[in-house]
C-alpha cells in the first residue's frame, strides 16, 4: 500500500508540467541533474559513451521527453533518436536506443507511437549491420499499455529489426510473458517496475518483487532460453539479485557476454565496477536532453532510497 501510494505521488510529479518547469528552472536542481545525464545533445551522449567505451562500459541511450502530448515535442523527440543513429554507426559504438511509447505520439494516439517506433527501428537497422549489439529497446510503461508495447515487440521482430523490450518484475502476468518472449530467442531487460498497480495485477510488496525477479531469473537463465538464443538484461542496482544471477548463468553454463547487467548512469558507479571487474558484461542507461524531470521522478518512484542518492549529490560539487 505504501510502495503504490509512493508511486502514485510520483507520477504524478513527474506528469506535472507546472513542477518541471520550476524544477528544470532551479540551479541547484540543474546542477543535480547534470550528474544523471550524459549530455544535452546527442553529440554530447555519444562523446560520453565513447568516454565509457573505453572503461569497458556500453551505453542504453535515451532521449528525455516523456508523456509529451502534441505534435511539435514528438517531432522534437523523433529527431533526437534519428540524430543518434549516423554517430552510432561512426563511431563504432555497442548502444541501444531506448524508447518510450509517451515519447513519440502514442499519446496523440497508439497508432501514431507505434507507426514513429517503426520508423526507428528500420533507420536503426538499415543504418548498422550487428543485431547482436545494437537495437531500438522499447520501454515498458504502465500497465494499461503493456500488452500493446509487447505487440509492437511482435511486429518490430516479424519485421527483423534489431528491437529489445523491457519487462517488469511487479506485474503478475509477467512471468507468461517472459516464457513466451524466451520461446521467440528475444532480448529483454528486466527492471523491477515504477508504475502504481492494484494487487490484482501487480505484486506491491518489495519482497514480493524481489522473490517474482529471482523467479524470472530462473526463467531467463535456464537451459531453454540459452538454446532459443534468449538474451538477459539485469536491469536493477541490487547486489544481491546480482549475485542471485551470476550463480544461475554458472549453474546453467551461459559463459560471460551472453548476457548483461544494466544500471543507470551517475548511481551507485561502484556496483558497476565492481562487476566489470568480474568480468561481467555492463551497460548503463544513459539518458541526454535537457527534459529531465520526469525521468528523476521516475528513478525516485522506483527506489525511494534514491531520494537520499539525489539530495546527497546536491553537496557533492
């Protein structure tokens, strides 16, 4: 009950138009903002990616720009993500494009997301030759679009675009989901949910959450997904979950590269190192624009512990 009521408060902070404006407007919050974000522009992400590059580090890049409802900011959004795809390929980088339905016109209409999500995808794969490393990674929002962000998953593939999807521990039906995903060799990142959901649907307690993650560990770690051509992305900052996923890759002889963990960019960097120094494959999700609220609020709805992680890096200068 509390975890939802949490998550409520915050999406609705992050949908509030009037709070990003004097939030994005705020010194001391800018300043907050610029350790999260890898850049304003994408010439300034991918110089930052190329900065992580060489740490060994691969990079999830995302626009920001959520929950946009007319027609010029979803034209301002689609040029962002079609602006990274030619520095991608130049550069020789291992990234994947992530992308939000809000953020290209699904609020105008589903239609209209899906067909700009399209688009993305076939300039992505026209424009570089490696399904294994880059990919359009469709970002799961909540529920009430779920089974039509993994229809866009189905049609993106038929098509043989390079495209991932994520998945959300919280949600109960997740697990089908995950089994059928496993049957397709698809790669999905799985993260633990930031969206408010009744128990009808949805797991509310954080223990709850975290045994369903390890459930779908075991589903993304077994015999069967490593002979599909399944790929796992770890999508969490918990170190035991890490942990719980490194001894079923080794139980089940899924050999380092086959799969990856992810964390965001600017939180807990020590936990990344940590496991790149292990040997293990690590990518951060690195968000550029100048949009920045709603994805903080998003990361605090996610985890209240990072509300403490943000108001620290205010006196951290």
């Amino acid at each position: 009950m509390i975890r939802r009521f949490w998550q409520t408060i915050m999406v609705l902070l992050a949908t509030s138009k009037i709070c990003k404006r004097i939030m994005q407007s705020n010194r001391s919050t800018t300043t907050l903002a610029a350790r999260y974000v890898g850049g304003k522009t994408a010439e300034e992400a991918v110089e930052c990616a190329l900065g992580l590059k060489n740490q060994g580090i691969s990079t999830s890049l995302f626009y920001l720009g959520e929950y946009v409802d007319t027609e010029e900011l979803v034209k301002e959004n689609l040029n962002a993500k079609r602006s990274i795809i030619p520095l991608l390929a130049q550069n020789n980088l291992d990234i994947h494009i992530s992308i939000d339905p809000t953020q290209v016109g699904s609020q105008l209409s589903w239609e209209q997301g899906a067909q700009n999500v399209n688009e993305i995808a076939k300039i992505l794969t026209d424009a570089v030759h490696h399904p294994g490393l880059h990919c359009v990674m469709l970002d799961m929002e909540d529920f009430s679009v779920n089974e039509a962000t993994i229809a866009l998953y189905d049609h993106l593939k038929k098509q043989k675009y390079h495209v991932a999807i994520t998945l959300q521990a919280y949600l109960r039906k997740t697990f089908n989901d995950m089994q059928k995903l496993i049957d397709d060799g698809a790669k999905v990142r799985l993260v633990k949910g930031a969206f408010p959901a009744g128990s009808e649907i949805a797991y509310v307690r954080t223990e709850e959450i975290k045994e369903n993650y390890k459930k779908l560990i075991n589903l993304m770690f077994s015999e069967r997904a490593r002979e599909t051509g399944f790929y796992p992305i770890i999508a969490t900052h918990d170190h035991l979950l890490h942990d719980y996923a490194v001894q079923k890759a080794r139980e089940n002889n899924w050999k380092q590269g086959s799969y990856e963990f992810e964390m965001l960019y600017g939180a807990r960097d020590d936990v990344a190192r940590n496991l790149a120094l292990k040997g293990e494959t690590i990518r951060l999700y690195l968000p550029f624009g100048k949009d920045w609220w709603p994805y903080a609020v998003r990361r605090i709805g996610e985890n209240p512990g990072a509300m403490m992680l943000l108001f620290r890096s205010l006196f951290n200068k």
